[in-house]
C-alpha cells in the first residue's frame, strides 16, 4: 500500500495485538484476529516487515497510540523477542498517558512465569543481559506490571474457540462502554436533536418501532442515526449498522445488502443469496432483539419484507431507523414515526462555518460580517457550511469578499450551486482528481487509485487540497470517502459534458450509458474511462473495433462485484470476432473473464501500469516483443489456461504479480534473471514475495538467484515441481520458503551458502525421504515442521546442532528414530513426533544428554513399549503427550519432572498402572486405558498451608454467577474409560478419594495465592468411573439437590467444600460429560437475610456407555459472614447439560485445622456429621424458603477437629 502520510488524516483502530509472530501468528492470533474481524472491529496487526532494527517502526508506534484497546499474547517466547518488549513499554505509556485499556491473555503460559520472568522468560532475559543490558530492568518491570493486570488464561478453556469468543465478548463490551461515553459535543447544535430522536424511538416501549429521518442532503441524517446508534446499541442482542444502502444496492443489488444486514445481526457471514430467507434464520432473528440502521434508502429498498419477513419478523424491543431524502420511502416502509431534520439556526450555523474557516470558534471581526452574509447562502446546511467554511481559510479579506460576489451572482440560491463555487477554484489537476473520485474511485482505497496514474505524488497532492477543503475525506481503512451530494455535483459536470452523447464524455460509469457507447460504437476521444458492472448489464457482443475511436482512454475496468469475497462468475462480455484494438494511453486495464487467448496484436502497452486479467482464458498475455516498461502490476489468477508468462525483461519495473491457480503455467521465462526489482505480495503491500499455489511449473529455475529482493517465495501445492535449483539458496534476503504440498518433489537440493536470515521453511506433505547434510547452513532456521512426509525416515545428523534451533516437528512421517543431535540442542524447546509408527523406542542417551530447555515433549501414536528411565532428566519438561502408545508402565523417575504440568496417557491400552506423579501437575488424562488397574501413588504425609494462603484467598470473593471475570487455572485428573479401574479397583479408590482430594485442593489453594488479580476460583477435579458416592461424605442425596444447614458458629475456618456427584451411562455412542455444581448460601441475621451466589462448572468431557463419578473441591472464598450471623444454609444444585443424569450427590465441608506444633500453619479436615435438611433429601425439587425448618442435630465444631 502506498504511503498515505501526507494526507491529513491518521488511522484510527480499537484493537491494537501484540504477540510474537512465530508462536502465534498462524494460530491463536489468526483465530482471534478472525473472531475481530467478523465482529466488525478495527484492529491492527502487525508485519513481520515492520519489524526493522531495535526499536519498533512509525507505523507500530502510531498503531498503538491510536488504539482503545491493546491484547498482549504472552507466549512462551514473547520475551525473547526485543520487538515484544518494546511493544509492551509503548502500550503502557500509552496506558499510563491516555488511559488504554490492556488485556494480558497469557497463551499456553503461566502467568506466575510471565510475572516473575521464570522458565522461557527468565532464558529470554539471561540472553537480553548480554545484548541490551540498559533495557533489562526496564523489560523486567513492563512485564510484572503487565502480568498483573486481568486477563485471560488460555489453560482455563478447554477449547481454544471458546477462549476467543470470550475475548471477544469481553472487548465488544468494553467499546461499547467507551462508545457510550460518546455524546454529540463535537457536533454543533445536535444535543437537541438527539434527544428527540430518542424519545421518537420510545425505547421503553416492547413494540418493534420504525422511526424515519427524513431532510436533504447534507442536512445531517447519518450523523444523527451514528450518534443515536452508539449511543444505544448496547442495549440490543443484534445491530447493524448499514451505511449508504442506496449506492450499496446499486452496486451489489437489494439482495446482498439485505444479507450483509442480517449477517451483521447474526454476527456470522451468511450467503444466502435468494429473495427467500430461510425459516432457521427468520426464526434467529425473530428471537433476537435488534437495531438496525439503513442509512440513504431508495425507493428499491422500501420492502421490510426483504430483510425478516416484515415488521413481525423481529423480536419484541427491536428498533429500525431508515435515513432518507425522499419522504415517500418512509411511507412505503409504514413508519411509525418521522423525524423531519430541519436546518441549523442561525447561531449554529454560523459556530459550525467559523469552526471551518478559522479553526475554532472565534469569530474574527475583521470577517464578521462576511461570515454572516456567507452563512445565509448556505441556508443552515452543515456541508455546504463546511464546505464554503473550508474554502475561506487562512483566505485575505479580499478573497473573502470575492467569494461572496461569486455567491451574489447565483439567480436562485441553491446546495448544488453554492458547493459548485468550491470546485470551480480548484485547478485543472485537482478538478480531474476530484471528478475521477466522483465517478470511479468513491469507496476505493487511497493506494488504488494513486498507483494507477504517472505521477503518484501530485495525487496526494490533490487529495490533500481536497481533504483541506472539506471536499473528500480518508476514513479509518483509507478508504475515500465523498458527501453523496458532492458526488452528484461531480457527475452532473460530466453529464453536462454532452447531454444526450454519452460517448462524447470523458468519464462513464452507468452501465446503461457504457452499454450504449459499445453496442452502438459511439465512443471517441473525448472518453478517458469506462467502469463497468458486469452484474447490472445482460450480454454484450463486442465490435473488434469497439474502442478504435477512444484514443484516449487511460482507465478501463469490466468487473463482477464480489459476494463475500468471492466474484460472481458470469461472462458477459463477448469477443466472437476478436478485439484488434486497445489504445495506447491505457494506464489500467481490468478485464474480468476476458475470453481472448491474448490481448491484440498491435496493443503497445507502453504506457500500462497496472494490468488486471482475472479468471481469463488467456493462455499468454500478448505475442511478440512489447515493451512495457511501467507495468508494475499483473493480476492473472485463476487464469487456468495460461501457460507463458510475460519475457520479463520486457517489464523491468514490474513490483507485483499474482499468478494464484494457474494450474497451466509450467514456467516462468528464463530471463528473468536480466530484472532485480521482483516484487510478488498476493496480499500485504509492503512483502516482497512470490506465490505460485496450484501452478504446474515443474522446475524453480536457476535464474532464480537474481531476484536479489525476494524475501517469501511460496509453492504451495505445485504438485508437478520436482526440482529447485541449489541457487535458490544463494537469496540472502530470503526469509520464508513454502514447499508444503509439493508432492513430486521428492529430493531436496543442497544448501552451500550459508542461509543466516531464512527463518521459516515449510516441508509438510511431501514425498522427500531425506534432507540434505548441508541442513545447517541454514542458520537462522527456529522451527522445522516436516508433518505429513510419509516418506522420510531419517533426519540429518546435524540437524539440532544450529544454535537457534527451537522446534522439530515430523507428525505422520516415517521416522524411526531421533537423531544423535538433539541430545546437545540446548536450545530446543519442542519435539514433536506424533503419528510416527516407526518409532518404537526413545534412546536413553538422548534424554540424558543436555535437553535442558526441552518444555514439550509430542510422542502421540508412536509404537513405544517402554518409557526410559531417563525421562527424569527433563528438567524443563512442563507438558508430556504419550497417548495411544504400547507400555505397561512409567518409570518412577517421572517424579523428578518438577515442572510436569500436563501429563496426557489417553489410549495406552497396555498400562497397567501409574507412579507417584510430581506435585506440579495440574492435568492429567489417563482416559480410555483399558487395562489400568490403579491410580497414582499419594504421599503418605499431607503438607501444611500457610496461613497467608487463606488471607490471599479472601479476595476471590466477589463475582455473582453472571459476572464478567477473570477465571482461575484448576487441577483435573482424568481416568474416564478405564474399565480396570471400576471393575478392580473401585473400593480402594473409593477409599483413596479423601487423601488424594486433600492433596489437591492444597495444591490448588497455593496456585490461588499466587493470583494477583480478583477472580473466580475453579477447583480440582477428578473422574474416574463408578456409581457410589464415597462413604466420607457425610452429606449425600440420591438425585440431583442437597441442602446443609452449617451450625451457627462453624464458619470462621470453613475453606470449601468437597463436592460428589455420580453420572449414569448415556445410551448415545459418545455423550459429552457435562455436569456442574451452582450453590448458594442464604444466611440468617438478626436483621434479616442476605444471599450470596456462587457457581462452579466442574468438567466437560466425553464418556461411553458406563457410570461415572466425579470428585472435586470448591474454595469459596471469603463469602462475608456477617457479625450477627444466626445460622446459614448451603443449597447445592448439580447440573448436567448432557444425556447423562445425576443419579446422586455429596457434599462435604473442608475447614483449615491449625498445626499445634508449627504456628501460622493448617493442614485441611473434612466434616464428619451430616448437616443435610431432612426435607430437601429428596432429589424432587427445594422447598419454599419460608418452609425450610433447621435441623434439630447440632454439632460442636470441636467434633469436627476445628477452632
């Protein structure tokens, strides 16, 4: 994209992301990224080529600044990146300056990593020390403060979609909270006007309400209807805001604007695309309470029907506002109401024209009474007071008085006229500009249009007078915008060109006037663009000499508007005698579906720089020697026909090609070495790359070392490439290589040069069955992905001996056995190796050989039958998968893994039991092992919790059910499936259950004192299968309800409770376990009654055609009992959302015992009396409140071994 810098006009965004690339880019990011984009908000993403020395670009700088909101991923390597750190540094000054709002999400981190720069942080700062040792502290004090603000753990979503849409939510909330601070200040004289919109729309009312805003052009409709719609969207489940519908409907037509509405109601991309709606998404909408703006309705788009059926198609409180100029339209819609919007007095009129041509609201008196004479022509219009304002400033008295006498000769006064004195002082050039924007360019981005013509910077020239002038203005994409009345004004001076010949115009637009000057060939030299809608015009059989006479035409464009990004495919345009001639002046050509097999003959492209042939059947673009030396830009895609490329040297200016699914091209000539300038992006303007997917070329040529400045060259899926010249390799700039999918390539060439800025080589789905020895000259290489190389069975000795090497990954390939370097790759942090039968066995020597940094380890699916005992050597080791694999047993030293914290043995049909496992562990799946006949080993002795913990734990106290809050991390162990175990084992789990809770829930009380932030607390669970409710629980139901009712002073060392619940069998294949727990307290007082709520969802997962029981621990936090505090009951609700029912329940109290023999110490006890109401035993429903009786049985809180 084409700097805008110069224009005066700054991008404006409401998500800024920080994250680092290489974790995140093509994964969570790209799916929040995503979730942002369908939700239609503005957010800035960075590239990776703004990312220059050791300081963050202009660009990223600005970003931030002029964002609302920034997310910063916390990563595993987010620290090892200085860019990231800087970021950081910039967003909270940003915070501290303007108040932005920060939301840490810490993916696949530990925030207590994050916040004490431990594990990857903490290796990221000892190679910082060395390098940027005035920063250090700095980075290290950006990073603890951050790290304490409240966010989101991705560990606490078990779906990573999930964790999105939260995200999501949460900022929708938060804009909308800002935009509701929105009022109408800097809008002169609209406070009033706002108010009686309002109360028009009667927004107490449960009705569904269409009110009008009716008044000319220009007058303020869209600005009422934006404010208005800010100002309440919050209040509705579904809204849209649908600017101009009537140039959007001329475009696309009534029925994609109507699925545009309904997609942005429903917050997804529908594609409906027939005048039918279907009856699931009349039903959505009719369920949903929504508000909807059509803004500039024609009289095409007065049918409500269109959109839900009518009126009665919306849900109850639903508000529709419909903008127009044409009172009629309102009439047609059945209105219930219209707001007619009348001029400015004179007082605001006069504020809003001094604001323009002074820049503020001080009225100079040597111009007053100018003004006030200047302002009665505008007639209380707000654009044409902006705009004659505009045209006066910093303007001397004397041109002030001779703008008024232009003003003076106007027989009869009106908007049209009085805004046509503005462009009639223009010059020449601006005029042209102006008029190209009016016809062609309104709506496009900036760098559209600037690209396309001689002199790209007299085009930012113009646009920035006319921007000055209040002419056009720049919105937030860089897109040009233009008053629909200024664009009238600038086609009527086209039309007036020639009243009744529209060949004899210099620009044409309307498909029926263009239709008109092809069929009938009354086009000349007068014409110097012609943009047509292929969508809007019926079969058109071309004259060869079509544009014979049109000499002078420099911007030609036949196109098919895109339906959710994708064009409609329909030829319109037909060439049955050929086409002999093209003019020589054209700077632009877009021909879409061209029919032609080249372009003619005797075409000289001299003067062409952009050339557009989508979904051609060319099969080369022209014949013979042309010389084309401004093109810059060829889009060919989708040309499947295609088998030459344009001789290169014949362009050497040409910075972009596109030659996506030319599945014919089998080459691209070989002069291209004779051209250095090679610039390839499909998609980012500023990336230097070549993207060839789907072509059929089967050799990367040699010459290829002459494009000095390629940087991303992408052959994804040439599935007839089977070889790549060595002298790729020589590209210094080269920074990404995609080979994936290239399915005859089997050999890979050797790397002699050494490749120190090649960080990202794809290789997934090949046939290669080596890698050659000189891998490791490339050696700025971080990551290998070679998943899917079914044929690859062995990996190069050095491979690991690069000294950045992180990642090695070869899912699905036929590796037997890990290569002797990797026991000396300090650096690498993951191996991945998942889906490798052949992989039976982990050399020991490997594992005890200096993997100090390795923090997951990916053996899923292999073939091992054993585990080595060296496993324990990881020290770094944080996530281990071995599922689906054929050992019997893990080795005890697995214990020494002290920062294990996911464990995953799911499948491992031939385990027979389970160590004593490291007390970091905080997941732990071990479902669907057959023949596992026990659980992990628990320590005999039971450690003491300090009584700091417990005062910790008293500010997670204060989150209803329904609040918005940051969710704590939890402990689950799964043994769902495992058969053994409940036909074997059962009672000595049972039994064990009271232990191996304990353990947990003090596990889970520490992780909760390292919280900084307020939240809500997730307990530990475990699964296992069963039916009985363990014989500890002194408090059980059958069915899904239990009520306690706790002695009147048991209280003050209550911790939590231990929660049980049996699920029966589901009859379905796979039911989804889904069951929770909701309680609430209801405390008794001398002065009346006070609820608390809390809520817990315990698991969700999958089970099979068995019972299963659940067990788990609830920290309650401090719930506030009060002083006078006469008796408290606990109501316990356990849920399932799924086929399977809660057959039965317990419920048990944990209180904190403290340690006689070491002060300021507890250990945790369970209550041994039932407190259960006898009257709400019965799974059948509570009873009334008022009928709840208390318990005769009475316990001393020495019973139960507590203060």
């Amino acid at each position: 994209m084409a700097s805008s810098s110069s224009l005066t006009v700054q991008s404006k965004y409401e998500v800024f992301l920080s994250f680092r690339g290489e974790d995140t880019r093509n994964g969570f990011t790209s799916h929040l990224a995503a979730a942002l984009h369908r939700k239609q908000i503005q957010f800035f993403i960075d590239d990776e080529e703004l990312k220059k020395g050791d300081e963050i670009s202009p660009a990223i700088s600005n970003a931030i600044e002029t964002s609302d909101i920034s997310i910063i991923i916390f990563s595993k390597d987010y620290a090892s990146s200085k860019w990231c750190l800087n970021e950081l540094v910039k967003i909270l000054d940003c915070k501290k300056m303007n108040g932005q709002i920060v939301i840490p999400v810490f993916y696949q981190v530990d925030p207590s990593d994050v916040r004490k720069q431990r594990g990857t942080f903490e290796k990221a700062f000892v190679h910082h020390e060395n390098n940027f040792p005035d920063k250090v502290q700095k980075w290290r004090d950006i990073l603890t403060e951050a790290s304490n603000f409240s966010g989101y753990d991705s560990t606490e979503s078990r779906k990573e979609a999930e964790l999105v849409e939260k995200i999501v939510e949460d900022i929708s909330k938060k804009l909308e909270d800002m935009y509701d601070t929105t009022d109408s200040d800097g809008f002169i004289g609209l406070n009033s006007r706002i108010e009686e919109m309002k109360s028009l729309l009667r927004l107490e009312s449960h009705d569904v309400r269409i009110v009008g805003i009716w008044g000319m052009g220009g007058i303020g409709k869209t600005t009422i209807a934006s404010v208005v719609f800010h100002q309440i969207s919050r209040d509705f489940q579904g809204k849209c805001f649908m600017a101009n519908v009537r140039e959007q409907s001329n475009k696309m037509g009534v029925i994609h604007v109507r699925d545009e509405v309904i997609s942005q109601v429903l917050g997804e991309n529908l594609k409906i695309g027939t005048l039918t709606i279907p009856q699931n998404v009349r039903k959505r909408l009719w369920r949903m309470k929504v508000l909807i703006v059509l803004d500039d309705v024609h009289d095409e788009f007065t049918q409500l029907e269109s959109l839900a059926n009518g009126v009665g198609g919306f849900s109850p409180g639903s508000r529709i506002i419909i903008t127009t100029r044409d009172k009629r339209v309102l009439d047609k819609c059945g209105v219930n109401s219209v707001y007619e919007v009348e001029q400015l007095t004179y007082n605001h009129a006069l504020e809003l024209f001094c604001r323009k041509a002074f820049r503020q609201n001080n009225r100079s008196r040597d111009l007053l009474e100018l003004s006030q004479e200047v302002v009665c022509y505008a007639d209380g219009n707000p654009l044409a007071l902006e705009v004659l304002g505009s045209s006066l400033y910093h303007k001397s008295k004397q041109q002030w008085k001779d703008k008024l006498n232009n003003l003076k000769l106007i027989s009869e006064p009106s908007i049209y006229k009085v805004l046509k004195i503005s462009y009639d002082e223009l010059n020449s050039e601006v005029k042209e500009i102006f008029i190209d924007i009016a016809c062609f360019f309104k709506g496009e981005d900036i760098d559209f249009m600037t690209r396309i013509h001689d002199d790209p910077m007299s085009i930012h020239d113009g646009l920035n007078i006319l921007v000055n002038k209040s002419l056009i203005t720049i919105s937030d994409e860089n897109e040009l915008q233009m008053h629909d009345l200024l664009q009238e004004m600038g086609q009527t001076i086209v039309r007036q060109e020639s009243a009744k010949e529209p060949g004899k115009r210099s620009r044409l637009w309307d498909h029926n006037d263009v239709c008109y000057v092809l069929k009938k060939n009354k086009g000349t030299d007068k014409v110097e663009g012609i943009f047509l809608d292929l969508s809007k015009i019926n079969d058109i059989h071309l004259n060869p000499q079509a544009f014979a006479n049109m000499s002078n035409l420099r911007l030609l464009k036949f196109y098919m508007p895109k339906h959710n990004d994708i064009p409609i495919m329909s030829s319109k345009l037909h060439l049955d005698q050929g086409l002999e001639y093209l003019p020589e002046e054209l700077r632009y050509l877009h021909w879409h579906e061209y029919s032609l097999k080249m372009l003619p003959f005797d075409f000289e492209p001299e003067n062409l720089i952009e050339l557009n042939l989508p979904y051609s059947k060319v099969e080369q673009i022209w014949k013979g020697e042309k010389k084309a030396f401004k093109l810059k830009y060829i889009d060919i895609r989708h040309s499947q026909q295609l088998v030459r490329m344009l001789d290169l040297s014949e362009t050497p200016n040409l910075e972009r090609t596109n030659l996506l699914n030319c599945r014919d091209l089998a080459c691209v000539r070989s002069s291209i070495e004779n051209f250095n300038n090679l610039k390839f992006p499909q998609i980012s303007g500023n990336i230097t790359e070549l993207k060839l997917w789907y072509t059929a070329i089967e050799e990367v040529p040699s010459s290829i070392e002459c494009l000095t400045n390629l940087k991303n060259l992408s052959l994804f899926s040439c599935t007839r490439l089977k070889r790549v010249s060595a002298n790729l390799y020589k590209l210094k700039s080269l920074l990404k290589l995609y080979l994936n999918g290239c399915l005859s390539l089997e050999n890979f060439s050797e790397i002699l040069e050494k490749m120190e800025h090649l960080d990202y080589i794809v290789l997934e789905r090949m046939e290669i069955q080596e890698l050659p020895s000189s891998y490791d000259n490339v050696q700025g290489h971080e990551t290998q992905g070679l998943e899917g190389c079914s044929e690859l069975d062995n990996l190069p000795d050095n491979i690991c001996s690069l000294k950045s090497f992180e990642y090695i990954g070869a899912h699905g390939s036929a590796i037997s056995q890990l290569p002797s370097s990797v026991a000396g790759s300090n650096p690498l942090q993951v191996l991945s190796f998942s889906g490798c039968r052949s992989l039976v066995t982990i050399p020991a020597s490997i594992l005890s050989s200096g993997l100090s940094s390795l923090d997951r380890l990916d053996l899923r699916g292999c073939g091992l039958t054993a585990i080595p005992q060296e496993i324990g050597c990881l020290s770094s080791l944080k996530e281990l998968d071995i599922c689906e694999n054929n050992f019997e047993s893990l080795p005890a030293s697995i214990m020494q893994l002290s920062r294990l914290t996911y464990l995953y043995l799911s499948k491992c049909n031939m385990l027979l039991s389970l160590p004593e496992l490291s007390l970091s562990l905080k997941s732990l799946d071990a479902s669907n092992c057959k023949r596992l006949q026990s659980l992990p080993e628990i320590p005999s002795s039971l450690e003491e919790v300090d009584a700091s913990v417990f005062e910790k734990l008293s500010k997670h106290s204060h989150y209803d059910e329904n609040e918005r809050a940051y969710v704590s991390s939890s402990i689950e162990f799964w043994f769902t499936n495992s058969m053994k175990l409940d036909d074997e084992a059962n009672n000595k789990n049972l039994a064990d259950s009271q232990l191996r809770i304990q353990h947990m829930a003090i596990a889970s009380l520490r992780l909760f004192s390292e919280l900084t932030e307020p939240c809500i607390l997730k307990g530990p669970i475990i699964v296992l299968p069963g039916s009985e409710i363990p014989e500890w629980f002194s408090n059980q139901s059958s069915g899904s309800q239990i009520t306690l009712q706790l002695p009147q002073h048991c209280c003050q060392n209550l911790v939590g409770f231990a929660l049980c619940a049996v699920l029966e069998r589901s009859d379905s294949e796979w039911a989804e376990f889904d069951v929770g727990c909701r309680y609430s307290f209801e405390m008794k007082t001398l002065s009346g009654r006070k609820h608390v709520r809390r809520c817990c969802v315990m698991a969700s997962y999958q089970i099979t055609k068995i019972d299963h029981v659940m067990l788990g621990f609830r920290p309650y936090g401090n719930v506030g009992f009060p002083d006078d505090n006469l008796h408290t009951t606990v109501s316990f609700n356990f849920f399932s959302n799924s086929d399977n029912a809660v057959t039965c329940c317990g419920v048990c109290a944990v209180y904190a015992n403290p340690n006689e023999n070491k002060p300021n110490t507890f250990t945790l006890n369970f209550a041994t009396e039932s407190w259960k109401l006898d009257d709400m035993a019965s799974s059948s429903g509570t009873s009334d409140e008022e009928e709840l009786e208390p318990s005769p049985k009475r316990i001393c809180r020495d019973q139960i071994n507590s203060p």
